[in-house]
C-alpha cells in the first residue's frame, strides 16, 4: 500500500513526519511519489495560523477527490488545540492529535478493517513524557533534522502553540547520542537540534543544551551542529561561551524577535526588551566574531501602531539579520491577543509585511555582498548539474558549488563570489 505524507510547519514537524514515514515503511507500506496515487493519505497539520487549517481542509478534500476509497489522516497541532473544529472536517477518516503518534500505524490498519472514523486525541499533562520517535533514515547524506524538546511552558499573548504541544519535555541525552552515532555512520556530517522551545532543553531533566551540544561534537562523522530557534533571554552568558568553544558549531542564531518595539513585546507577553535582546547580540558577537542572526517578526499585531511598526522596522536594520521570516499576526481563538482592542485590517497587515520583509531582504543583499572573498566551509546538498551542487555555509549562506570529484554530503572549502540577488544565492570557488 502507498502512503502520502503532507507537512505544514515548523521543523519539528518536518522531523516527526519523517518519523511517521519511517513507522509506516517498516510496517510494509511504501512512500508514494509526487505523481502517484496513494491509499493512505497523511496530513501532518500546523495551527499557527489560520491558514494551516484551512491549507490542511483543503489537501483531505483534494485527496478524497483523488481516491475516494483512500484512509484520510489528520493529525498534529491542528487537532491538538482545536479539537471540536477538527472533529467537523469529514474529509477526516482519522483524526489525531500531537501525541501518541506510534500508535497511527496501528489506527489506519484498524479502519482499513473496519471503515469506522478513529478519533484519538489525548490531551496533554504534565506528567507526560517525550515521545521517542528515532529516525535513522533521511533523504540524502546532508543535514539530520533531529527533534530533541517538546512543548512550551510560556503564555505569549498570540500563541496557541503550549495548548497544541503541552509543556517543556525533553529528550533523553542518552538517546540522543545514540541516534547520533548511527547518523554519523550512515554519512550526515550535520545536525540541527529542533523543538518547540528549543532553549529549553534539559531544564525537566537536568542537562543543557550547551552540554548536549559539547556532547554531540564528540559524536564521530558529525562535524557541524546547527541550532534551531532560540529564545534570547535564556542565551546566558555561559550558554554562550560554551557554544564558543566547540569547534563543530554553526555560529548562525536563529534569535526569536518577533518585535523590535519593546512597547509591542510587552503587548505580546515576550519576557525581554528590544534593548535586553541587542544586549544578547552584542555579547555574541563580542564571544563569536563571525556570528550571523536570523529571526521571526510579527507585524501588526493589535494595537501596534505606525510609530511601533517604524521602530521594529529600524530595529531589524540595525541588528543586521541574515534572513529575517516576516508573519503577518493571525487571529488565533483562545488567545488572550485575540481579545485585545485594536486589530489592524489584512490590508495594513499585509503592507506591513510587504515593508518589512523589502528592508529585511536589503539588509540581507548587503550583509552577504560584504561576505565575498570571505572563506567558509560549504555542506554539498542538492545536486544540480555535473560536479555542482547547492549547499549552505556554517554561517547558513546559500551557495553554488561546482569542482571535479563533487558529491552529496561533502563539506568543501570555499572561497564566496558575488551574491545573485534573483537567486538568492552564492557562487562558490573551492579553495585551492
């Protein structure tokens, strides 16, 4: 039988798809292509917005219209935080929710036998535990994607996140190591460590995440460690001397900002200031010089004025971000944002975005530009022709390299050219 998998989100769902995927191949399914048509159909889903659901309502109908006679599958965050909404999509032969989800093989082969709609959303609790779900195997000898943090214990104003993912679990450091060593013998040389609330990691088990990734370091094949989004209030001084001194660690910060107006991060419930957050960058910088930063923006969220949205905006120039992921604020039930007096119109919203995202792509054309004739170290990823393949740099620049003898996975020295604004991309030059 053939399954078909489709993911909305974060990287963390990307990771427990390829999980899912894993679970059902050894249970003797087979992943369907692009072009194919499936008997099972899986719809990993993401509530973040709005747009998620409907994004997920949209794919079971499509696939219902492909093959009427196919298992239909909602699962995830969609289900987990809005579970009567989820329970009226018909589409749905089986709904489930952000939890339990060793158990959808077995759920799919029970309505296979008895066509009878399966809902199984268990709520979270306190007393749950990580879900252990290794994956070994990935697409390509690149990058490993490997969840190891579960759940937020924060309220932000607009987030219905904690109510789909629960609170803070983390992934034993044992395991981890573990699921390590097998990745690095099967030939990925890179690793991102993802979560819901990444930054923290081990405070229900007493660990680190600065330990788990001195730890991780040691692990043979894995030469470089990536980290997923961080919160910038829990980037303490020892956590970053730490990064400072493991030599395998991608000096890229993905620093969660979601606002550069501190008068909007008090409005969201953000636990920092604009001024605490440019604080945290500075000591980066001062402890890794060639550090870069990324980051996630809201705008317009309610009551945020023209003169809040012109004060994140210099923000975000100021900072100097790498790439900045610009969301337009989406109203989520429930939320205590989604009571607050003063929602903007989706038209300002989107001019917002529109605005923020030109002066964010700017400050990126520059800070790359300044890069050229810079050395770095290029993973080889997606092979495009002959000898030359796509690839990102420690620093997460997206380049083109091409050199005899080139294949997928390798980590080549480079010399950067000249940014392809069009492209979003470098030119890449292996040293000699």
């Amino acid at each position: 039988m053939k399954v078909a998998f489709y993911t909305l989100g974060c990287k963390v769902n990307q990771n427990e798809t390829g999980a899912m995927q894993q679970l059902f191949c050894e249970n003797g399914f087979t992943l369907a292509q692009s072009d194919e048509t499936a008997d099972v159909y899986i719809v990993n889903s993401c509530t973040v917005t709005s747009g998620g659901d409907k994004k997920s309502r949209q794919w079971l109908r499509r696939a219902k219209r492909t093959n009427p006679e196919a298992v239909t599958v909602l699962t995830g965050c969609f289900p987990q935080a809005f579970e009567q909404e989820a329970r009226a999509v018909t589409e749905a032969d089986i709904i489930t929710g952000s939890a339990a989800r060793k158990q959808l093989v077995a759920h799919v082969l029970r309505f296979i036998q008895t066509r009878e709609r399966i809902i199984d959303i268990v709520p979270h609790s306190k007393e749950e535990a990580f879900e252990e779900l290794p994956m070994e195997q990935m697409a390509g000898h690149t990058r490993a994607f490997m969840k190891i943090e579960d759940g937020c214990n924060r309220r932000c104003a607009y987030c219905v996140i904690p109510r789909a993912r629960g609170f803070v679990r983390s992934r034993r450091e044992e395991n981890i190591l573990r699921e390590l060593e097998i990745l690095g013998k099967a030939g990925y040389r890179e690793v991102v460590f993802s979560g819901i609330n990444l930054s923290s990691y081990g405070t229900d088990t007493g660990t680190t995440l600065e330990a788990l990734t001195q730890k991780a370091a040691l692990v043979p094949g894995i030469e470089r460690i990536r980290l997923g989004s961080l919160e910038p209030d829990l980037c303490t001084d020892a956590f970053i001397e730490a990064l400072a001194e493991v030599p395998a660690f991608c000096p890229q910060f993905h620093l969660s900002l979601q606002s550069g107006c501190t008068k909007t991060l008090r409005a969201m419930r953000r636990i920092y200031t604009a001024e605490e957050y440019k604080d945290v960058v500075r000591k980066i910088r001062r402890a890794i010089p060639d550090a870069v930063f990324t980051t996630d923006v809201i705008v317009g969220f309610p009551g945020e004025t023209e003169e809040d949205f012109a004060e994140s905006l210099r923000f975000v120039e100021e900072i100097g971000f790498l790439k900045v992921h610009v969301f337009t604020y989406s109203s989520r039930p429930g939320t205590p944002a989604a009571e607050m007096p003063g929602h903007l119109s989706e038209a300002e919203k989107l001019s917002r975005n529109h605005r923020l995202q030109q002066a964010a792509d700017a400050v990126r054309a520059r800070i790359i530009g300044e890069m050229e004739g810079q050395e770095d170290v290029v993973l080889t990823e997606t092979p495009i022709a002959k000898d030359t393949y796509t690839g990102y740099t420690r620093r997460y620049v997206p380049v083109v390299v091409k050199a005899p003898g080139l294949s997928q996975g390798m980590l080549v020295p480079v010399r950067l050219g000249a940014w392809d604004a069009e492209k979003e991309r470098c030119e890449a030059v292996p040293l000699l």
